[in-house]
C-alpha cells in the first residue's frame, strides 16, 4: 500500500510539473489581435458592426471601440457583418501582437467596410482609450 502511494505521488508530481513547464510555452506561443474603430465621418458613428473571425461572431464593434483576442497561430479571415465589406487574411505569428484597423466609408448611400492590418504606432495613435479585455479565439 505504501509503495502504491508512493507511486501515485510521484506521477502526480510528474504531471504537475509537466504541467507547469509546459504553460509558459503555451501563453508565449499564442499570439495577440487588437481590431478597433476610429471613425472617419459622423455618418457612419452610429453604425454597429459584428467582427467575424472564419465565419464565427468574435465582437461587436460601434463607434471607437475596440477588442482584444488571443488565439493559437496561423491564418484567419476577418471579416464583418456589412455586406460588401473587404475581409482581411491575417497570419498570426507566436507571441506577436496583430493590429486591425476597421475603415468605415459611406460610398453615396452604401456603407464600405475594410480591415486593415496597421502597425503598432498608428494604432496606437488611433486607438481608443477603453480596450476591452482578452478574449480566446
């Protein structure tokens, strides 16, 4: 019995500490997506918008907002829920941080959508204050 015990503790220490090991390689190998708003035109403030990652509902995105995910790497299509919008092919690379400006254009009456991945200092320069918090891709 005592031996028994013994064995069981040190699997059990085994699997812990695999566990433990093993999780900081995970978190550095997920990469980061920030998608915001930062509208053009007075027109187009109101207008909500569902952000779609490979056909799934990911957020809900209106006027100067933003999200943040998180997700393994390789390559998505994002997308919105306006007919005719641009989808963009975004290549996730472990550990990097993707930004994704959405750009609003009211084209007569037909509202254009494109996703536009911009580098870290123009988002940073458009970016709203109130980043919501992480989500799991």
């Amino acid at each position: 019995m005592k031996t028994l015990l013994t064995i069981t503790l040190t699997v059990s220490a085994m699997i812990v500490s695999a566990l433990v090991s093993a999780a900081p390689a995970n978190e550095s190998e997920s990469a980061t997506i920030v998608v915001y708003r930062a509208d053009e035109s007075f027109k187009t403030e109101r207008l909500g918008l569902d952000v779609h990652v490979d056909e799934t509902s990911l957020a809900r995105l209106t006027s100067e907002e933003s999200f943040v995910a998180s997700g393994a790497p390789g390559t998505y299509i994002l997308d919105t829920s306006i007919p005719g919008s641009i989808p963009l092919a975004l290549e996730l690379k472990p550990g990097a941080t993707h930004y994704v400006h959405t750009r609003l254009k009211l084209q007569g009456t037909r509202v254009v959508v494109e996703l536009v991945e911009v580098e870290e200092q123009v988002a940073r320069s458009q970016l709203p204050e109130d980043t919501n918090a992480l989500m799991a891709i």
